[in-house]
C-alpha cells in the first residue's frame, strides 16, 4: 500500500520535513498549514520540491470550525475555503481535511452540519478537490468517526467524504466494527496514529502523546484490518503529534515512522516481510575500552578467563561457563571509555535475521573482516550498539586460543543486558527490537533516579535467554545515568560476591536504610540480611520466585551485576533500581569518575 506521512510528525523545516519523509521511503506527505506559513517557498516550489522527491501531496490540512454555523458565519467559511482551495491548486494537493468544529459558534444540528459540508463540498468540486470529514475526539457536538459518517452519507455529495484517524476512534473506545458499514469509495483519507494508554485528557493525549503505530497500546492493526475490508484504497499516513519527535532529528524519525508501517502492513497481510528469526542466546557482548588495565581487572576478579585472542584484531575473548565476553581496544576509542559496543545473538539463521532487519531498514554494518575471518552479519540498533547474528560457534573459530588458568565458576551465562537509549529513541528501540528481533515487550516501568526519572523496558525471547532492558531518562542525562550493564547469571550470588571481593573487586555499597527496610518487607533471617548488608546484595520478590543481585564499580560506561534468579522469577529488580542509582551517584561523587 502507498504510505504518507504527515509534516507535523517531522522537526524542522517544510524541505527538511520531505526530504526526511523521501529518504525513509514514504510516497506521500500530508502538508500541515503552518509547516507551508512558515515555509519561504511558493506552493509551485513545494510541490516542485515534492515531485522532485518522489513524494505525493496526499493531503492538506487542517480547515477548522466550518460547519453548523450560523449563516454569516458560514459565508466566511466558505470565501476561507475558496483562498485554501486555490492554494492547493497550486500545491497539486487534491483532498482537503476537514475536522469537526470546536467552536462555541457552531450548534448541534446534523442537517445544518450536512448542508453546509454539501455547499463546501460544490465549491471543492469547481476546484477538483476531494473534502474529508474528520471527527476530533473533542470534536464540540460531533466526536465519533460514526457521527461523523452519519453527516457525510446525509450530505450525499461525490466530493465530499470521511477522513478516519485510529487516534481519535480508539482514544474514545468506539466500536471498530462500525468501521465496515461505511463503502470504502468513502473514506477519502485514513490516519494512523498509536498512543500509550494513559488516563488524561483527550486533547492533551492526542497533541503530545502519540506515537507510531506498534508504540503505544492502541490496536492499530485491528482497526485497518476493518478499514480494508471495506475496500479503502488510499494511502496509510502517520499523523503523529509528539513532544519528543518534535525535537529530534527528522531522518531517524522518518526512517522509525516507516518502519512502523512497514510491521502494520505485515500484520494484516498487506506486505510480506522476511520472517522474523529469534534469537536464542546471546554468544557474547563485546566492549570497546581505551584502556584495557581496569577492564581485566574487574574481570578477572569476576573470575572470566582470558581464553582466545583475535586473529587480526585487537580483540580478547574472556570466557566463564556460557558467558562470553570480548573486549576490544581498537580502533576507535570511545568518548566517555569503556562500552559496550557490540552485542553477539546466536540466531537460527544470520542471513535470513539480517534479511529482515535490512527490509525494517536497520542500517546493514559493512563486514569489518579479514579474508579468512568467518562472516558474521551485523546490523546496527538504534542506539548504535552493534547486533551481530551468529550462527553456530563459527565465530569463535576466529581466535587463537591462549594458555590461561581455568575460569571460576560462579557465572554461567549472560543474563540480561542493559541500555540506556537515547533520549528521543525509546519508543523507536522498543519498536525495533520487537519487529527486527522478534522479541517480546515487557511492561514499561518508571525508575527514580536521584537527578530523574527513567524508564525501563525489558525485551526479551520466550524463555529467557535473550533478555535486553531498555532504558531512557525524559531528557539528556549524565553518565552515571547513560551507564549500560551486563547481568552474570549465577546460581549463587553470596559466593559469587564473596569471591569477587576477595579477588580484589569493589562491590557497590548499599545503604543500611534499605536493609531495614528489606527487614519490614520480608521474613528474612538475621543470617540471611547480614549476608546481603556486608556484600550489598538486593533482594526482590514476584509471583513466580526470588532475585538477589549486586553490582560492582563502573568502568567508563559499563558495570557489572551479579544476579541469582531463583523459581522462575521473571523481573529485573526495578524496585531496587533506585537505591542502586543512588548508590552509583554517591560512588562517583566520592571516587570521581
Ligand atoms: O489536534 C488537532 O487539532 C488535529 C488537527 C487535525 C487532525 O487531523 C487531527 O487528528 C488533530
Ligand atoms: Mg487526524
């Protein structure tokens, strides 16, 4: 299906707008009255620019409080229309949103409203133009897309039809179903638009909290599932409305914007996508280190191994039972040090994983490689790090093995993986790791940090082999809050802890406040909470079994969590995540760094 998107879903300016929106793949924009007001180019070089980048005007919008006046009122109306109407003349623009009245002028009167949409409507006619009828969910007498429907059928006019918008008729809870009684040659435009369930104000939600479809908690798909069987041939465009997109950089939105499409339309079979492949453990995290002294510290104290150098790179493999890490000291040395860069998946099928990451339009990483070095295909997050799809242990084959003294055995396998996002590419790295990966999303849920307020969100595969948290302050943080993680999933986290301490390793502390207050919360023995306040170990509980965990220092941007996940419980501690932020600025503030 041809996809749109509306200029209001973009930053900056009118050009920048279309060229984000033609570069990500749309076919079509909506032109938002004050992107053209703003803009300095005539409508014959917008249009001009538009055809230039192979995009359609689908719409122009929006004309406001038209109908169910009074008839001076209405008048004016119509001389408004006539100017708008030989705008888009010029533009090339052939359908004109209409959205239901919010003005105190205009009554509650079907027939009036009718009649004068039918007079419009003529007047569009002389001019070629197609009107679309809106219902705003606060819309002042009319606010349902059936309401809406209602006038547009008695109006009976061939240039005159409905516009739906999936925010405003799911926003209000209507009944989709209703959707397939209007002829689908009637439904001149349909917007689309998620949002995250929220209890607010509709005005307010719709102008600020939108998202792309996929993002929030709508069920979008379902809605155009109704659109299409009624034989709607239009374009899919986003018209999203969003604080945090009106100030990030128009490409990536674009690009996060047609990616959402490009999974709706998979979802009710418009388009056929490389399948989703899975991935079903994580082969290794890599990190990127300008100084490797203090990351082979901490992890030898962790007890990992050096086993295995890089043929050809300045990389070693540091191995304790399933858990693999790299640390890689060149080329580039990252800004704020040690990070974590890269992150191994092992997939069922790296090609056909990486097939479908390229057709969601994740940048594909050009294969830094050797002749001899085994392929591995790469794409990139939207957050930078590094997704390689792994197939087999054939990577591995890439080093040499080095003499070294067994590993400890504490640590198993990689447990979870932390990331703190961008501030403006949460919604977006939600979106991408669950249509890319395939990977399911947990619940969001809010952290206090001492300087704000995060947000996490957990990704991961049915059983829990591959677990990514996605985290994200409402604004640009500082370090101790873009700090990213990798979890050790051991069986024991006492002896873990011990061990680690006596290697040399700092443990980070805990305040004896949230001990004593672990004490209220939970029949623990004495023994037991003594144990957790000498190591700094934290303690959480859901409906399926227990979590203990600790932390040690940061290194640059990376520190490490020892984690001991007993009876199948399921959560990433996020009621301890608060103390241990505290904890970590308190850490900085007395070590510096
Ligand atoms: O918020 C608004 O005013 C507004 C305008 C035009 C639309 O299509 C819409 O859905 C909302
Ligand atoms: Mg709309």
């Amino acid at each position: 299906m041809r996809t749109s998107i509306a200029t209001v879903s973009l930053s900056g300016s009118l050009t920048e707008k279309l060229t984000a929106a033609s570069r990500a793949g749309f076919d079509g924009v909506e032109i938002f009255e004050n992107d053209l007001l703003a803009s300095p180019l005539t409508p014959e070089e917008i249009r001009a620019r538009c055809a230039d980048l192979g995009l359609t005007i689908d719409l122009y919008q929006p004309m406001r409080d038209i109908e169910a006046v009074p008839a001076d009122e209405f008048a004016r109306n119509l001389r408004r229309a006539r100017h708008k109407f030989e705008l888009m003349h010029r533009l090339g623009a052939d359908t004109v949103l209409v959205c239901s009245s919010v003005s105190p002028l205009a009554v509650d009167d079907d027939a009036l409203a009718a009649e004068q949409l039918h007079q419009l409507a003529d007047l569009a006619q002389d001019f070629g133009i197609r009107v679309a009828y809106e219902a705003l969910a606060w819309g002042r007498h009319v606010s349902t897309y059936d309401h809406a429907w209602r006038i547009v059928e008695t109006a009976a006019h061939p240039t005159l039809g409905t516009c739906l918008d999936s925010f405003h008729i799911l926003s209000r809870g209507s009944d989709v179903k209703g959707i397939e009684d209007i002829p689908g040659e009637k439904i001149f435009f349909l917007q689309l638009a998620d949002a995250p369930l929220l209890a607010m104000d509709v005005l307010q939600w719709s102008r600020h909290y939108r998202c792309f479809p996929g993002q929030g908690g709508f069920d979008v798909a379902g809605l155009v599932r109704h659109v299409l069987r009624t034989g709607y041939a239009g374009p899919l465009s986003l018209e999203v409305f969003n604080d945090v997109f009106r100030q990030a950089e128009a490409g990536p939105t674009a690009v996060d914007a047609h990616r959402s499409l490009l999974v709706l339309q998979e979802a009710v079979g418009a388009a056929a996508l490389p399948r989703p492949v899975v991935p079903t453990g994580v082969a290794f995290a890599e990190l990127v280190t300008p100084d490797t002294e203090p990351v082979s510290a901490l992890l030898t104290a962790l007890g990992f191994a050096r086993t295995a150098r890089h043929r050809t790179k300045p990389v070693d493999l540091w191995q304790q039972g399933e858990a693999r890490i790299l640390v890689n000291t060149g080329p580039s040395v990252p800004r704020g040090g040690t990070q974590l860069a890269a992150i191994g998946l092992q997939s069922p099928d790296p090609a056909a994983a990486a097939e479908r990451a390229e057709a969601l339009l994740a940048p594909v990483l050009p294969r830094r490689r050797a002749p001899e070095d085994a392929p591995l295909d790469a794409v990139a997050a939207p957050d930078g790090t590094e997704l390689f799809f792994c197939g087999s242990d054939r990577w591995r084959t890439d080093f040499e093995h080095l003499a070294h003294t067994p590993a400890a055995t504490d640590v198993h396998r990689i447990d979870h993986l932390a990331l703190t996002q961008p501030w403006h590419h949460f919604d977006e790295a939600t979106l991408f790791h669950r249509s890319v990966l395939g990977l399911h999303p947990q619940e969001s849920v809010d952290v206090a940090d001492p300087y704000g307020l995060l947000r996490s969100r957990a990704v991961t595969n049915a059983d829990g082999s591959v677990r990514i948290a996605l985290t994200v302050g409402a604004a640009p943080t500082d370090d101790t809050v873009r700090a990213q993680h990798i979890a050790l999933a051991t069986d024991d986290v006492i002896a873990a802890a011990r061990r680690f301490r006596e290697a040399g390793g700092h443990l980070l502390p805990v305040p004896a406040n949230y001990h004593d207050d672990l004490a209220a919360r939970y029949d623990l023995t004495d023994e037991e909470l003594k144990t957790y306040r000498d190591l700094g170990i934290l303690y959480d509980r859901d409906a399926y079994g227990v979590f203990r965990h600790c932390y040690t220092q940061t290194v640059g941007r990376v520190f490490f969590e020892l984690v001991q996940r007993d009876d199948g419980y399921r959560g990433y501690g996020a009621q301890n995540a608060p103390v241990r932020l505290a904890a970590q600025h308190a850490m900085k503030a007395v070590t510096g760094g």
